[in-house]
C-alpha cells in the first residue's frame, strides 16, 4: 500500500497529569495511545483522547507518589494507514519528546485498540520498560506477502494484554495469536481475558483500571505485582495467556 500524504502538522503530548505539572522530580512516564481506525490522514476527533482520560487519571493519581507523569498522546491523523502506520512513528516521536523533557526514565505504553497497536510496535525504543495493549486491534496478514505484526522488539519489556472475549471489532483470538508470538521471544509476556466483555471494556471497566495500575506500577517501580498477575507472567501458554480477569479485581489485590 502506497503511504498516504499527511497533512503539515505534529503530533504532540497533552498536559502532564500527575508529577509532570508538579514540582516533584518525574521518575516513570505513562504515555497513553487512544484508538482510532484503519484508515484516514484527517485530524482524530477529540473524543478519542477523551476516552482514555479517565483511565490516565487513575494511573497519574496511584503513580503520584512514585514520580509517575502521564501524557495522553495526540496523534497527527486518525488512521493507521497501512505501511505508513502513522499512529506508531507518532508513539516513537513521543518517547522521543519524554527523554527529551524528563532525561532517563522507564516509560510504560498504553494503549487501547489501534493505539494499542501503535504501543506494541513501538515498544522497540530504549526508554520502553513496558506495554499495556487494552482490546488490541491486530489484523491478520490479507496476503501471503504481508507479514504478521512483529514481536522481537517486546524482547527485554513486560508486557499485558488485556481482551474483551465478546469484542466484536477486535477479534480476540488474533490478540491471543500475536500473544502467542511473543510469548516465544520474550517470557514476560501476558494475556487476561475479561469474560463477556466487549470493546470498550465497560461491564468490567473498574476491574480493568485496577489490573491496569497494578501492571504499572509493578513494571516502572518494582512493585510487587498482584498474584494474579505473577501468576499469568509465570505460565506457559495457554494458561498465562487466557488469564481470567476475576470480578472485583482490585479490591484486595495483594490477597
């Protein structure tokens, strides 16, 4: 596919939220990736950074003592576009941004659908201790030419995906695939799956925030992470990588 004309403009990093509009010293960057589609080159509509606000809220309040900033990324177009996969080069732009501005700290992406795409391949840059992918959209290869997603640039990151088993705009089982993949290059690999939820994670949302922290936190600050969690890293496939998301995840999370 030809790369598509893209407008002139930039990508750029919303306000900090947390340590990053403090005058504490910022020790751990979350950068959050919103969704968006396969194609389009015009401006992404507001809603999209808006949707994954509230969940970098609670990441910037539960890292606020640790040094945590977080930044919700906005991108300079809405789609993914094929080998242009603008979403990604706007992602590695942004760590470039976050070196830039905080020096030498561990970052962790965040994303959820395309975005979440976007986290997993740019999670090759030296500052990326970790990925979160959220209701990943993973496409299959359409053709015997085109190659699958990569995965050797997880090598040396932690990394949790999290699925909804009713999504019906990301297939889950092409996430469980490309779990799969990078299982096999990179042991600190996992999968929950959240049972009867859709795409937008909303039945289990509060379950889903929590495991979100907890993976967070865990990965930039050598916390402890929640048993679960040690769990799903420590087992082979399949079962580290079709974890259950238990309701009421985050009540008792050390238990």
């Amino acid at each position: 596919m030809a790369q598509q004309a893209l407008p002139e403009r930039e990508a750029r990093l919303g306000r900090p939220l947390g340590s990053g509009g403090t005058e504490r010293a910022v020790t751990g960057v979350a950068l959050l990736l919103p969704g968006g589609g396969p194609t389009g080159v015009r401006r992404p509509s507001p809603v999209t950074a808006l949707a994954v606000r509230p969940l970098a809220a609670r990441l910037a309040r539960a890292g606020r003592s640790e040094g945590l900033a977080t930044h919700v990324v906005h991108y300079r177009c809405r789609g993914w576009n094929g080998a242009a996969a603008h979403p990604a080069r706007d992602a590695s732009w942004a760590l470039e941004e976050v070196v830039r501005r905080y020096g030498d700290v561990p970052v962790c992406l965040v994303g959820t659908g395309m975005g979440a795409r976007a986290a997993l391949h740019a999670a090759g840059h030296p500052a990326v201790n970790s990925v979160l992918a959220l209701a990943p959209w993973l496409p299959a290869p359409r053709t015997r030419d085109e190659h699958p997603d990569p995965v050797k640039q997880l090598i040396g990151r932690r990394v949790l995906l999290v699925h909804g088993t009713n999504d019906e705009r990301h297939d889950p089982d092409l996430s469980y695939r490309y779990a799969e993949r990078a299982k096999k290059v990179n042991r600190d690999t996992c999968r929950f799956e959240v049972h009867s939820d859709g795409h937008s994670l909303h039945q289990h949302r509060a379950e889903v925030h929590a495991l979100a922290t907890d993976f967070l936190l865990g990965s930039l600050f050598a916390r402890d992470y929640a048993r679960p969690v040690r769990d799903a890293l420590a087992a082979p496939p399949p079962l580290g990588l079709r974890m259950p998301l238990a309701s009421g995840f985050g009540t008792s999370l050390r238990h």
